[in-house]
C-alpha cells in the first residue's frame, strides 16, 4: 500500500525565505526540483519528503516574526589559536567564507516569536561543517 503524499503549503512564521543553492533533482526520489514549490514547502520535497539543508538565514526567516530578527555579537570573530593547517590554513578558510557572508557556524541574536520576544541560536553547517570555536561558546554563552 503505498501512503498518500501531503502537498498542502506549509505556513511558516517569518517572511520569505532565501533561495538556497540546491541540484536540479530530489536526492531522495529524482524528481525535477521547482524552486518555487519547493520554497513554498520550506524546503521538503513533497513527493518523498527529503529535507534539504538549511542555512542560519533561512532558519531565521522560518522562525523569527517579519522583520524581527536583530542579530547579536556577528562582530566576535574567530582566531586562528591552534595554527590550524590541515586540509588547508584555517584563517584562509574563515577569510573564504566571510566573502561568502559566513562569519561563524552559530548566529545569535533577538527576535519575536508570534510577538513575544526571545533569544534565537542557529548554527549553519556551511562554516567549516558547524564546528564550535571559542567564538560560537562565546555567543552562546
């Protein structure tokens, strides 16, 4: 028996959210991805259910009431303490992926929730695969 697929939108509480840079087919079920239908769906494949990753930035929009969000200590950044050089120098990468407005794998700051406010956190795997550095502790401490 095979179950039935839900493809009503889902309502999400912030504003629009972000394109997000994905393949032309579903991973899950190799249908062609529509970008449109897709955002409509917060990003979960409606014929198989796939969950595409997610950026801090589209987490904020999901979350966070329109025009709520204001973001917390982004000017803490990450050092290099340990010499890291293994696959390649870690300031080189954090100098990357600031270009690509990555600037830490955890995001803090305010926003409101269906109007009351409150403290969010979301970490983005994009920055060096979510790792936690002093920076990140110290955000979310």
């Amino acid at each position: 028996m095979i179950a039935e697929t839900h493809h009503d939108e889902v309502a999400i509480q912030g504003g629009p959210l972000p394109e997000i840079l994905l393949p032309t087919n579903c991973p899950g079920c190799g249908i062609a991805l529509v970008m449109d239908n897709l955002r409509a769906h917060n990003y979960v494949c409606t014929e198989c259910g796939h969950h595409f990753r997610l950026g801090a930035d589209v987490w904020i929009s999901l979350i966070a009431d329109h025009g709520s969000w204001q973001e917390r200590w982004s000017d803490v950044r990450s050092h290099d303490l340990l010499n890291w050089t293994v696959p390649k120098p870690y300031q080189e990468t954090v100098e990357r992926l600031r270009e690509d407005g990555l600037n830490e794998a955890v995001r803090t700051g305010t926003c409101t929730l269906s109007g009351r406010p409150i403290w969010l956190a979301t970490f983005d795997f994009g920055f060096v695969g979510g790792t936690l550095s002093i920076v990140a502790g110290e955000r979310l401490a």
